[in-house]
C-alpha cells in the first residue's frame, strides 16, 4: 500500500503529529491505510483537507462545524444554501461578540477616565465602581 506517513503530512500541513491523530480521531479524517510495519499511510489529498480544517478553524468554525462542512463538501448535489446558514450564523455570532467588545471598550474607557491614578486604593474610583457599582469620580 502506497501513501504518505504521518510524519510527512505533519511537516507538509504545518500541524503536528498530535493534532492529525486529534483530527483523525473526531472524524475529520479518514481512516488511514496502514503498512505492513503497521505506519499510518495517508492519501495525498490529506493534506489538502488539513488545510481546510485549518481555514475553517481560522474563521472560527469549531470542529463539529467543520466536521459538517467537510461532510456537505462529499454529498453530491448538497444544497449551498446549508454552508451559507452556517457561515451567516458564525457572522451573527463574530457581530454579537464584536458589540459586546464595543460596550466593554466603553465601559472600560469611563473607568479608565474617573481615575487619575494617583491617591489612595480606598478613593479610587474605579474600585468603588467594582464594589458597588458607581463611578462616582468626585470621590477623593
């Protein structure tokens, strides 16, 4: 049986052997062959797929969520319109996160500006605000 060994996939995906076994035991990759000394021997293609594991981890697509790409990617005649839903469902979330960033910045802004830094801890009003809630910079 002819294929490539782990080894070699790792140094071609970047990945370590680690996290090709990690892929391989959730499913995101077949089964490999084995030798007759009982190595893994992968399919070229391998490869390729790694890389669009990788992508789709770069995106913010958890392995569940690339498991089911990967499984739309193989059916023939799959709907488009399936990887579209997923993909605008991980946009809703990413603007969700985002517009919690944004109230996070402001708040953190606010606080950053009740203090001057300089003072006692017991005046400072941004220990207040963690206590009890208010920033009530007039405190000194």
């Amino acid at each position: 049986m002819s294929g490539i060994k782990i080894g070699e996939v790792a140094r071609r995906s970047g990945l370590t052997v680690e996290a090709i076994r990690y892929y391989e035991q959730r499913g995101l990759l077949p089964e490999p062959g084995r030798s007759a000394s009982g190595y893994r021997l992968y399919a070229p293609a391998v490869v390729e797929r790694l890389a669009f594991i990788g992508r789709a981890k770069g995106l913010g697509f958890s392995l569940q969520e690339i498991g089911e790409l990967l499984d739309l990617q193989l059916q023939p005649g799959a709907d488009r319109g399936t990887v579209k839903e997923l993909v605008e469902e991980k946009l809703a979330l990413v603007r969700s996160k985002i517009a919690e960033l944004q109230q996070l910045d402001a708040v953190l802004g606010r606080l950053s500006e009740s203090c001057d830094g300089h003072g006692s801890v017991e005046a400072c009003p941004i220990i207040h605000f963690l206590q009890d809630g208010s920033c009530d910079s007039g405190r000194d």
